[in-house]
C-alpha cells in the first residue's frame, strides 16, 4: 500500500496550538454541519476532528497560523471540501457501492 508522508507543518507546536485554539472556538463541532443544522430539521451535527484552512497554505502560507483562516470540520465535511484527497480505497468502495446500488420504483 503507498502511503503518504506527512507534512512536517502539520507537527509544529505552533500549529499544534492553533489548531486547539480553532477546536476551542468552535465548540468542538464542525462548522459545516452546524450550518446544514440551520437548513435541515432534524439534521445533527457531527464533533470535529479536523481543522482547514480556508485559503489553502499553497495561496497564502502567511495565513497558515491565523485562527480567522480556520474552520473546524469533521472528517466527511473536510473530505467534501477536498474530494481530490480522498484516498484511492475510499474512491473505490463509494465506486463499487453506487455501481451496486439498487433503485426502488413505486408502481
């Protein structure tokens, strides 16, 4: 299997901290689910577990560590943002999973 190495940004202690402090902010929930909550009744919001940043580091790596270009995520809601990082077994299954997939027709 072809593993990825990390970025080392991603193990500073400064964004270690930052990262907190966007968790802390955000109650802990993900930004993108408490908004879809507004729209949808009885829609729940799931914790997060991932901090983006909203300009990517590529565009503006002078605003990596501004808690203002952070958003706490939960996983599914970040992998949505970036469908390109999904990893290829995920791609796959989802594949197989909607070719597989049934329709039901009421007649």
């Amino acid at each position: 299997m072809d593993y990825k190495e990390s970025d080392p940004f991603y193990h500073r202690k400064e964004w270690k901290r930052i990262r907190a402090m966007a968790l802390q902010r955000d109650c802990g929930m993900c930004q993108d689910c408490m908004d879809r909550m507004k729209s949808e009744t009885g829609f729940r919001p799931h914790r997060a577990t991932m901090v983006h940043h909203i300009i990517p580091r590529s565009e503006r790596p002078d605003l990596e560590l501004q808690l203002n270009n952070l958003i706490s995520l939960c996983a599914d809601c970040h992998e949505k943002r970036h469908p390109e990082k999904r990893s290829k077994i995920k791609r796959k299954t989802m594949e197989r999973e909607k070719a597989h997939s049934m329709r039901v027709v009421k007649v």
